[in-house]
C-alpha cells in the first residue's frame, strides 16, 4: 500500500534478527521462526513453539522480496515497485528472472516510501517500472525513487 515505513516496523516485530537482543526472553534458535512465543503469564516465558515447523520463513520471503523490496515476477517482465522506509537510502539486489540475471539498484534520494520516477536499464532510460524479458545474460538495472 506504498507504507514502507510500518511494512518495516511489521516485519522487524516478527523477523528473528531482530530479535537477538532480547534473547534471554526467545528461547529459541536465533534465526528461526517460530509459531508462537509464550508470553509472560506462560510457566516457560519466551520459549519459543514449533520452530521450523511453520510457512512463515516462505511467506516473509515473499513480503520482503515482493512487497517491501517490491521485485515482482509479473507476466510481461520483471516489476520493480518497492514500498521501503524513508529513512533507506535505498538497496542492492541481483534476480535472477527467466534464466537472466538482474542487478539492480535502487536510489532513494528524495526519502520516500514508494514511488518509481525514473528506471534505467542497461543504460537506457525506460518509460514505467516493468522490465520487460531481455536477453540472456547480466544486466544492469536502476531505479529511481521520488514523488
């Protein structure tokens, strides 16, 4: 919904790097998932349930990678629509899509949370956000966020 910022905060609740400080309280391995954590009425406090036993390491691999990071397999190419918080500068990726492989940048110099102004592929301006299928090979690809 272009709301980088709480996207971020969502994720950095449930994602377990986050979560290494308070590690006397996530009795777990620190780089799982877990179904649940007992909270502090439970008789084992943070212990943590069912780890890799959940879904939920493919699903937030879909909602950083599609929604936050906004690389999107689509139909007709490759959409780039990431929606990151405003404080980013932005990121580096690679993507390997169809057999090609994508290196792409995306620059944040306006701070915002979502919003494709300018894409550069190869070197070449390009109208939209939708790379669309290129030849085999390595190809650079840049994204320019503003408003």
């Amino acid at each position: 919904m272009g709301r980088g910022d709480k996207a971020f905060e969502y994720y950095s609740k449930i994602a377990p790097a986050y979560r290494e400080d308070i590690s006397d309280l996530h009795r777990t391995e620190p780089y799982v998932y877990a179904q649940m954590i007992a909270g502090k009425d439970a008789s084992r406090h943070g212990e943590a349930k069912n780890s890799w036993l959940t879904g939920t390491a493919a699903w937030n691999f879909i909602a950083v990678s599609q929604y936050i990071l906004g690389i999107k397999p689509q139909y007709d190419g490759l959409k780039v629509d990431p929606s990151i918080p405003q404080g980013w500068p932005g990121f580096k990726l690679t993507r390997v899509f169809r057999g090609v492989t994508y290196n792409i940048t995306v620059k944040n110099p306006n701070k915002v949370c979502k919003g494709v102004i300018k894409m550069i592929v190869d070197g070449a301006v390009k109208e939209g956000n939708i790379i669309p299928p290129l030849a085999k090979g390595t190809h650079e690809i840049e994204i320019i966020l503003g408003q």
